[in-house]
C-alpha cells in the first residue's frame, strides 16, 4: 500500500515536472536594445556643474533602466504570449561602423525589434543600413523635428516626442495664460538651433508673437557681453515669456528669476516639457515611479519612460496580434487602428501612421510639478485632440503612406 | 377659534410628518474621500450630511459586514483595513493587508476577504475573524486593481491594469486558476445578478468585456460611443448592477456620463450626465436611486434611474473614491 502511494507520489512529481518545463519551453523572443558607450547625454558627472552636487553617485543614468523595468514588467504577458522575452543591450564605442555592428548582431541573435538610444546622425546610419532585413526601430531619445518629416522612415517609430510636440506643448500653454509675447534665447549648438525653430513654428500656429531672437554663449568674456551677461541679454524689449533652447542646459539653468522683465521662462528652464516627469500623481503614475525607484533607486526620466513604453508596445502587441506561428509584423501592428497602449498618463497611446510618431500627452513641468497637460483644454482636433501637438498629417513632409 | 383650530391640526400634522420621515430613515451613503482622508456619512432620505469620519490615510473601497454592523475601509498607506462601527462611527479595529490595499472583496459568507496589493502584484486574502492574513497569492499581474468574488464564493477574479488580463484565483487554496486577456486597462468587474456573467470595464479601451462565469471564455464586448464626446474621453471604471437583474450602470470616467445597458440584450440604453471624472458608483435596494462619485469635482451626483438624470449634487471631501448605500 504504501509502495503504491510512493509511485502515485512519483507520478504526479514527474508530471509536475514536465508541466513546468513545458511551461518554460517557450520560444525565446529577442528584443535587441543599442545605445552608445560614451553619450555625453548622459556623461557622469552631468553635462552642466549643478548635477555634481545634486546627482552624485548615480552615474547609471541610461534610459536602458526603463527597458529593464519594461523587461520585468512584460514577464507576466509571457503566458499569453507563450515566448520568453529576453533583452539583449549591447553598448557600441565604434559609431563610424555602427550601422553594421547592430546589423550583425541582429542577425547573430535573432533579435525580432530593436530598441534605440541614439542621437540623430548614429541612428540614420543604423536605419540605412537595417532597412533590407524589415525589422522595426523604436525611438526613445531623439527628438529631432527632421526624422519625423523628411527624413523619416517607415520602420522607424518614435516613442519620445518630438522637438515639436514639446514646444506645441508649451505655446498652447503660453497662449492659454495670455503671455503672448515671447523672447527667444537660443544656444550655440545645431540642436538648440532645432528646438528654436521648432518653437518658432509653433508661435506662429498658436498666435504667440516672437518680439526678438537673441543668440547666448557660455562664458564670461567681457568682449561678448551681450551674449553671455543676462542683464543685456533679456534688456530693452517688452515681453511675457523668455524660450530658451539649450539642449544641454549648461546655461537656462541661471535664467529664471534672473531676466530683465518679469517673465516667465520656459523650454531647457523654468517650465519644461516633458514626456513623463517623476511628480506626476494621475493616471497610475505613481505606481510605475514607485516600481522603477525601487528596482534602480533614482527618479525616472523621460527617456527612462519611453524605453519602458517600448517594451510594453512590444508585449501588447505580441498578445493581441501575433499569428500562429510565432510570426508578427510589428511595423504593420504598430499602425493598426485598434492597436493601442496605456502609457500611465491618460489616453491610450497609438502611433500617427504619417510619420510614425507616438501620440501622447504632454507634461508641463517645473522641477517639481507637473504644472499643465497638454493638449490643453479648449485646443481641439478634427480627429484627435492630441494631433493639436505635434506635425500634424499635413504639416509633416514625411511620404511614407 | 377656527383659526387656532388650524394651526393646532397643522401644528400635529407637522409634527407627525416628521416623526414619520424620522421613523423612515431608510439608510446611508457612505463616501470614502481619498484626497482629505476621511469618509462623508449622509442620510439617504434627506440627502442631507450626517457626519465627516475619520477613514484612515488616503481611504478608498469600502464593504459592509451586515451581521457585524462594520464597515471595512482599505486606508491605502497605512496599508490596513480599518473596521468603522456603524453605530458609533468610529475605528475600533484593524484587518492587516499587506502593502498598499486598493480594491477588496468580501466572500459570500463573510469570513474573508480578498485585497490587491497594486505595488506587489499580490493579492492577499484575511480571515476576518482573526483579522491576520491566511494567505498571499503572488504574480496576479502588474499592478492588480478589480477584486470581486464569484456568487457562490468559490473564486475571486482579479484585473490587472498593465497586464490587461482578468486573473481568476481560488483564494481559499491560494491557486492561480486561469488568466484571461481582455481590453487595455481593466479596471473593476461585477457579476451579473444571476452569476453567470462577469463584467469587467476596460478604461483605456472604452468598453466592457462580459465573460462567461463558468468557461471564463469572452462572450461579449460592449463599446461605449458617444455623439458629442471623444472615444478617447470614454474611460469607464465602476459599475452598480441593478437588483432586478435588467441592467447594469457603468461610470465613464472623463466622459462625464453613467452609461446605461440592457443586460440582456447588452444594448446601450442611455448615457446619463454626471459630474468630472465619475468612477465610482452604487444603487439602492429598489434600483431607483443611483449614486456615482466624482473624482474631480469633490462631489457625488444622485441619479433618479426611472428619469434618467441627475437630480441632485453633494459636495463632499476631496477626491471622492468609493460609494455604499446601507439599508
């Protein structure tokens, strides 16, 4: 009797057993994450000297900490998806050779989406150069208006928003407060150069009148006072609001309260926006901070929050879309019309088929509020509301449909 | 003579009226206010505030235990259940719960209760007599929300946000029993008064799945569409089934409307105006008052369910949460 009761035993272990390798014999789905070794966007001491005193000791500052949490997020989604998802980084020093060294190490690893750190220039190559294999690309740093116009791609998708979505988001708010007047100060840097024109566009769509554009250097030569010396930078004319453009905020960050006209200051200062800011109370927020505190303990910054999203666009759309063999086309899923995601700040978030950008809202934010969300209220669409930020189908000149 | 003959006959009848309507005290809302920690009591009957209690910090679902006479409020960061008497209206006691209790559930019989730890991905189940936990049930999804037990008691379904699945455990063997993929952001569920459908509300979807009890398999979708509001606006949340078992309320969210539907034809009635950001949401026993929550304009809307319509507003504390009627 109890011989029988010990095999009876054994049988229903080895049954378990199979049940649980069963269980983890799902296929591996490769999800390939590239950035770059040395990225002065993240430099270690911080690019401008306020970070040496306030984020000391946290140099792990890369947005691949989100796709981490994203990684450890998407495990549940794993028994309805019936793979195992793995993340696969790899952080590249050659940016000469870039494209393909991430082109080898797609193929070498069967990597089915890859995720993307990087600036302009690195990604187009990489683009390029990736095209003939059909894979998709997801955006989470750069915010260049060009990529999502002329120069876009239809396998690149662009999870962070654009320069033009950030700067929409902020003259729908200076416009909604009746500061119309705005001075622009812009930096030296190509980029910076970007974000101004950018904003200049969107004045000009929300009724915001430019009173002067002024160009700002760093330094203290006495002989370019009027570029470096606030005092003769924002003197003589009228205005309501100060923009400024400095992409690596080595300088907007002396600006608020400083200005000759009592004024606000908005764009690398002041009031910023933002895809996803660490006070943000609403919509499941808090719970997506506290999980993200708790895995890498410090705050969560906007990138940190588009390479999570990515990884969850991923997982969501392995769920719903994937056919019986295991096979997904991600850059027809991704602009699908009933292809959407929560993003843990409002609406469900799609992709804008024109030029493959996400669509989200916006956050408009001090150092530590959340001020405004935009699109703010009273700023409609015909289709979307959140089409009032951003290049519109008709504004984009991105021909991909 | 005749005079004074009238104001003595008024004078009784005045009186009798409201011997009356104090004999008819037929029950009472209870309001838990995330935002100002504390729980609005108001008069059913008069629609007027009775007292502002103390909930516990940021409280939100809220169950009554009838034979006890307790109401049983999920105080989120204290990470309990606090036990308010109905009598007194005061704590006098604590259910422990685990890390940051949202949505709870009572079983059909009153022994337990089944909590979802969001931050954890946990669901925990209480013995309420003891008070302490029997159990943890673990990886019910990313940022579990909806609790609600099956009529017979014998399984809870759980909706997990992030996840977007309805898992359904058996919390008296702690098991995972099924997991089962819906809409994007399930929110809360409710069974319907015969037990055979479980609804659960998909906020980000703007719809309702309706799931068979027993074979757990998806029978149903309802899609709210609304002329004159944003798809996107339609977020639904809550739900009060009616007691009559014909229809189900479901608060819509930024919407601003209670929608209205058939449960047997699963037809969308109506769409009833309500206040900013309505989620949660009640009915009294003869289904001819609902009651809704408004999470961002700190009041709660009274709904006469025959009109159709709002008929009254109470403000009340900040950030409005969870709804009960006690009768």
């Amino acid at each position: 009797m109890n011989l029988i009761y010990k095999i009876l035993i054994n049988i229903i272990f080895i049954g378990l057993t199979f049940f649980s390798l069963q269980a983890n014999d799902n296929p591996k789905f490769n999800i390939g994450y590239y950035d770059l070794e040395n990225d002065i966007r993240y430099s270690e001491w911080g690019i401008h000297p306020v970070d040496i005193r306030s984020d000391t000791n946290k140099t792990y500052k890369k947005p691949v900490a989100g796709a981490e949490l994203g990684l450890k997020d998407i495990k549940p989604f794993q028994r309805m998806a019936k793979v195992n998802f793995e993340l696969l980084t790899k952080s590249i020093k050659d940016t000469e050779n870039i494209g393909e060294i991430i082109y080898n190490h797609i193929l070498e690893n069967n990597i089915k989406i890859i995720i993307t750190d990087l600036p302009k220039n690195e990604l187009l190559k990489v683009v390029t150069k990736v095209s003939d294999l059909n894979i998709s690309l997801m955006n989470i740093s750069e915010r260049d208006n060009s990529i999502r116009s002329e120069q876009c791609h239809e396998n690149l998708f662009h999870i962070i928003p654009s320069n033009r979505m950030l700067t929409d988001s902020l003259a729908q708010y200076l416009s909604d407060k009746k500061w119309r007047k705005v001075l622009i100060l812009t930096g030296p840097l190509k980029e910076d150069e970007e974000k101004s024109n950018s904003f200049k566009e969107s004045a000009k769509q929300f009724g915001l009148k430019v009173v002067d554009e002024r160009k700002f250097l760093l330094g203290n030569d006495p002989r370019a006072r009027d570029q470096n010396d606030l005092d003769f930078l924002t003197g003589s004319n009228k205005y309501d609001a100060v923009y400024i453009s400095d992409t690596h905020r080595e300088f907007s960050y002396k600006v608020p309260f400083a200005t000759q006209q009592p004024a606000a200051v908005v764009g690398s200062a002041g009031l910023i926006a933002r895809a996803w800011h660490w006070s943000y109370l609403r919509h499941g927020a808090p719970q997506v901070h506290g999980r993200f505190e708790r895995m890498h303990n410090r705050r969560m910054t906007e990138e940190n929050w588009a390479s999570w999203v990515a990884m969850r666009m991923v997982a969501e759309a392995l769920v719903r879309f994937k056919k019986d063999d295991n096979e997904i086309n991600f850059s027809k899923t991704f602009i699908d019309s009933n292809y959407k995601i929560g993003g843990s700040k409002g609406p469900a978030l799609n992709f804008r088929p024109w030029n493959r950008q996400l669509r989200q809202t916006i956050m408009i934010s001090s150092e530590n509020w959340v001020t405004s969300i935009a699109p703010l209220e009273g700023f409609v669409h015909r289709d979307n509301n959140l089409d009032t930020i951003g290049m519109d189908a008709k504004t984009s000149k991105c021909n991909i449909n | 003579m005749k005079k004074i003959n009238v104001i003595i006959k008024s004078t009784i009848l005045f009186l009798a009226l409201i011997f009356l309507s104090y004999k008819s005290f037929a029950g009472v809302i209870y309001i838990s206010n995330e935002g100002s920690d504390n729980i609005t009591v108001i008069d059913l009957n008069t629609l007027t505030i009775i007292d502002t209690i103390e909930g516990g910090d940021r409280p939100r679902d809220m169950h009554y235990l009838k034979e006890q006479g307790h109401l049983l409020v999920a105080a989120s960061e204290d990470d309990i259940i606090n036990i308010i008497d109905v009598n007194s209206l005061k704590i006098i006691g604590t259910l422990e719960t685990g890390d940051d209790p949202e949505i709870f559930d009572i079983s059909p019989d009153g022994n337990i209760a089944v909590v979802s730890n969001e931050d954890d991905n946990e669901a925990t189940v209480i013995d309420i007599k003891t008070r302490k936990i029997l159990r943890v049930i673990e990886d019910v999804g990313i940022e579990p929300e909806g609790v609600t037990f099956s009529p017979d008691g014998k399984l809870v379904f759980i909706t997990s946000e992030v996840t977007n699945t309805v898992i359904i455990i058996d919390p008296w063997k702690g098991e995972i029993i099924e997991e089962v993929l819906v809409g994007n952001r399930p929110r809360r569920g409710a069974f319907t008064q015969d037990g055979s459908e479980y609804w659960v509300t998909n906020e980000l979807g703007g719809s309702v799945s309706i799931l068979n009890a027993k074979t757990f398999e998806i029978i149903h979708t309802i899609v709210f569409s609304k002329k004159g509001i944003r798809d996107e606006e339609i977020t639904p949340v809550d739900f009060a089934m009616s007691n009559d078992g014909t229809k189900a309320y479901i608060t819509l969210g930024r919407a601003k409307h209670v929608a209205v539907v058939d449960t047997n034809s699963y037809e969308v009635i109506d769409y009833i105006l309500a206040g900013s950001r309505v989620w949660g949401a009640a009915i009294t026993k003869d289904d001819k008052t609902l009651i809704v929550t408004n999470g961002q304009s700190d009041d709660i809307s009274i709904i006469d369910t025959d009109k159709r319509a709002s008929v009254n507003s109470i403000a009340v504390g900040r950030t409005p949460h969870t709804v009960r009627i006690v009768e």
